[in-house]
C-alpha cells in the first residue's frame, strides 16, 4: 500500500495493529528547539532515529544525550538511534533548531533494555554496480549485531549509490514463516530523493506470474509491504534512500525468499550475498 505524503502533526502513520502490517509501527515526529515529545507503544519495542536534527532522550529513567548529527537531509552525516523497550515512555526533547524524527516499532511481548546507537555502533555494506544497476548503500541501525538486545525489529536507512538504479533486486518476498526458506517480515518503507523533486517506483508482484501492482514513489511516500515480491528503482538522475523498518513474526532474523524466475540474478549482482547474510 502506498501512503502519500502529508502532516501527520505528529500522529501515528502506521498505528499498531495496522490491517496490512500489524507487525510495524512508524511515526514521523517534527519538533522545533525546546520541543518535546511523548509517547507510550504497548505491545512495541521501537527505534528512535533522527532523520535530521539533534535529540535528547528520556527513556524510564535512563537519559540517552545529544543523539543525531545530520543537518539539511539524510544525506547531510551519519544516522544514530536509540532502542526503546517494549512499552515504554519516552520522551523526545529538540536540542538543534529543528528536528525530524522517525519512531520505528516491532510487535513484541517481551521488555528489555535501552541503548544508544552511535555513529561507530553503524553496520555498513555496499553492494551492487553501476554496471547492473543496483549499486547501494545500507546503513543498519538496529541490525542484527544487537540479537540479544532487541526482540524482532529491525532497523536500516538504505541508499541508491549514485543517480537511478534498482533496490530490493531480484525481486524476493518474506510474507510466510516456513523456515528454512523464508520467515514472515512485515515491512515499511519512507522514501527521500535527491533533488526532493526526484522520483521512482515501487513494483508489489502478490502472486508469480501474474502481472502485480507500480507505486508512484515521491519524496516522503510511505509503503507498507504484507505480502509479495517487492523491489523499487529510482529514476535516472535522482539519488533515492528509503528508511526501513522490519518486524519479524516468530524471529528477528530475516529469511528473504527470491522470485524464482529472477533468482538466478544473485549470482550476477557483486556482494549481494554479504548483503543477504546481514539480515540473518
């Protein structure tokens, strides 16, 4: 499903128990200096991260300083984050002139602890070519590395490498747990462009071999994936990033299943394998 852009004032885009991703939660919160922000998830562990701006962060009595460095865009540093347990308070505060906050969300039952993610706790591959067009960058936040810290989220901001090219090829889905050949992942795109005018695609195939759905993609569209094989393309020109969020039903891991008359493409695209093995 394709969710425009628009003033969310603060409020929920993807609420829990959502009917096509129950699995995910996501809210875009704007503040200006001095601003704060509280909310209470039950029944989500959630990932705070600063798409631009300056956080403090206040989480069951446990302060979480200074977090995010980014300036004008996504593209102006490195990301940073902060883990929130399941159900807890947190209350997010503007330090910079203004802010804007992303607050991914996963089911899960469990509490744990929270934890800062910093610019030198960031897990970074870079895959793909220019030659076969799909040459990204993935920057894992909440990634795999925290398997015992975290219950089924997981949290990435992923970059077209250069101008135009494709992401999430070979197309590949993750809507059934029937391990070892795939888990259930629901997942939530935000996607920005460079220039903001830019734009791209996003193709949904429910079903091998019958003709699926195309997303019309603009700065600032969300897309929710519950079922279906899903890869997107930047148009020529335009730098695209999409910020990420995947829950897992039974696992953390992800197990991404290929379309089976484009899986052969693996083997085509350099480093695609490492890129695999860092969602497992």
């Amino acid at each position: 499903m394709h969710i425009p852009p628009f003033d969310n004032h603060n409020k929920p885009i993807i609420n829990v128990d959502d009917p096509h991703v129950p699995l995910n939660y996501f809210n875009i919160v704007k503040l200006k200096r001095g601003q704060s922000f509280e909310y209470q998830v039950p029944g989500y562990e959630t990932g705070i991260v600063p798409a631009t701006g300056t956080l403090d962060i206040f989480i069951e009595g446990e302060n979480f300083n200074a977090i995010g460095n980014r300036g004008v865009d996504v593209w102006d540093g490195e990301p940073e984050g902060v883990y929130a347990p399941t159900a807890a308070k947190v209350q997010i505060t503007c330090t910079s002139e203004s802010a804007e906050i992303f607050v991914a969300g996963a089911k899960f039952a469990r509490t744990l602890l929270p934890f800062a993610v910093r610019v030198a706790d960031i897990d970074k591959i870079q895959y793909g070519s220019d030659e076969t067009k799909t040459h990204r960058k993935i920057k894992h936040i909440i990634g795999t590395k925290y398997k015992d810290r975290v219950g089924r989220l997981l949290v990435s901001e992923l970059f077209t490498v250069g101008a135009g090219g494709w992401s999430g090829f070979p197309p590949h889905k993750h809507d059934t747990d029937r391990l070892p050949l795939e888990t259930r992942h629901d997942e939530t795109y935000n996607f920005r462009f460079r220039p903001n005018h830019g734009f791209g695609m996003q193709l949904v195939q429910r079903e091998d071999g019958k003709v699926g759905e195309a997303f019309h993609l603009v700065n600032g569209s969300t897309i929710t994936l519950d079922q279906g094989y899903h890869p997107c393309v930047a148009a020529p020109g335009y730098e695209m990033y999409y910020f990420t969020i995947l829950g897992g039903l039974s696992q953390r891991p992800l197990v991404q299943y290929f379309q089976p008359s484009h899986a052969y493409q693996v083997e085509t695209i350099p480093g695609i394998k490492d890129m695999i093995a860092k969602f497992k």
